[in-house]
C-alpha cells in the first residue's frame, strides 16, 4: 500500500506551498517545479518556482502557454487531474507541439508531471514536476503514486487561504443573490457534479425526502426547472464570483 510523507505544514502560510512542493519534488525525484493559482479567467497566476528548469518561466508566461499541450486551457477541458507531456503530448495540434518543443529543450525539460487541482468544481491550482535528462523517468508507476498523491494534496491545498476566501465569496454570492442557504448550496454543488438524489442522500447522510425538498427550494429560489439549467447557473455564478457583490442601499446615516 502507497505510503504518503508526513505532510503537515502551517495553513495558509508560504511555507505550506513550499512543503507541499517539496514533498512533490521528493517523491517524484526531480529537482525543478512550478506551483501556480489558477485565477477566474483561467490564467496562470505563478506562486513558487525551483530548480533549473524554471529559469525560462518567465518566457512560457508570456510566449509559450497557448502551445503547451499541459497549459491550463487544455487540461481543464480534458478533466485530466494529472497528466504528463509523454503520455498526453495529443491534447495540442502537433504544429503547437512543435513550436513548443524548442522550449523544452531551451529549458532542458525531456517531461513534465503535471497535477490540477480543484474545489467546488472549478480548477483553483496546478503544479508542475519538470524532468531533466538526468532525472529518472515517469513510468507507469509514478503516474500511479500521482494518481494517488492529487487528492492528498488537493486537500491541503485547499486550507490555503486563496482557495478557502475564493469558496467563501461564492457562497456568498449565492446567498445574497438567490438566497441560498448553506445546506442548498452544498446540494446544488453535488448536483453539479452529477450525483442522484439517492448519492446526495447517502453522502449528507440525510433522507431522500429532505434532498428533493432541497432541491425544489433550490429551484424554486434560482428560476430553474432542471439539472442542466441550474448547473449553468452555477457556472454563470462561478464567472461572476469575483466582482464584489453591488452594496445594499443603506439610509443616510450609513453613508456619512
């Protein structure tokens, strides 16, 4: 049975993104990585870097993104939660593989282990194991240990303080413009992610009477009469959960 490491960094502090790096970097036996947010618009928004590999990051940012067959976009679409460049080299045309080739040997990069991370359905954090020649090589093994390793990390991941305030303001967002309570967002969420009634039921722990009672208030409150409508509701939710909610109008003392 996999084995995991000791992971237990302080929440919320740089050091918890430069543990669980380190750990990666330890586990898959490498000596280059890149931990990165993944913002609303689905940009790359670069958080920690090591290793010889990254001295060029700064040029994939700016120039060789969009060939990356691994870049955000691309993994996103694909629901890949781990991937490597060898195995998945596909989900680009090869004319972008091409173009992106020269990086990688610029940046002597002969694989990359790629994991993404989410919460609440929406991708929130990536991390990138980059291999040298020198480095042993990803086996069908390693894709296993990764397999394994992505939620471990996922979770940690998401006591940071990005990902946990980014979940707070979209609850927020549902519960001032639908009035959602906290029990009809967490069903709407699982109902998003495609459980039955009965699934919902067992993992609440609460009767399937109570779940579809939920969901017709849930309905009811959102202006939807199905699955599929409410799940791009919540979508439309997601892309708007950034902007700060417009302020309630208040009485003239309240304004001075």
């Amino acid at each position: 049975m996999l084995q995991l490491p000791e992971f237990q960094p302080r929440p919320g502090t740089d050091e918890q993104i430069t543990r669980i790096r380190s750990v990666a970097l330890s586990v898959f036996q490498a000596n280059s990585a890149v931990f990165y947010w993944i913002d609303e618009g689905r940009s790359m928004v670069v958080a920690d870097t090591t290793g010889p590999c990254c001295r060029h990051i700064g040029r994939y940012v700016r120039d060789m993104q969009a060939f990356d067959p691994l870049n955000i976009d691309r993994l996103v679409a694909s629901r890949k939660r781990v991937a490597t460049m060898s195995h998945d080299r596909s989900l680009a045309p090869r004319s972008a593989f091409e173009r992106y080739s020269s990086y990688l040997t610029e940046s002597e990069i002969v694989d990359v282990l790629d994991f993404v991370f989410w919460q609440d359905n929406q991708p929130i954090a990536g991390l990138g194991i980059l291999k040298r020649r020198d480095d042993p090589l990803i086996s069908g093994e390693t894709l296993r240990v990764a397999q394994s390793m992505q939620p471990y990390i996922e979770y940690h991941i998401g006591s940071h303080p990005r990902p946990r305030d980014r979940r707070r303001q979209r609850q927020r967002m549902l519960q001032l413009v639908y009035g959602l309570t906290a029990r009809e967002i967490e069903i709407a969420d699982l109902i998003r992610d495609g459980l039955t009634n009965r699934h919902i039921a067992e993992t609440l722990n609460i009767g399937l009477g109570t779940v579809k009672t939920h969901l017709l208030h849930i309905f009811q409150k959102m202006d939807v009469s199905n699955r599929t409508m409410l799940s791009i509701r919540l979508a439309d939710n997601d892309a708007e959960s950034a902007i700060p909610p417009p302020l309630a109008e208040t009485g003239p003392a309240s304004r001075r």
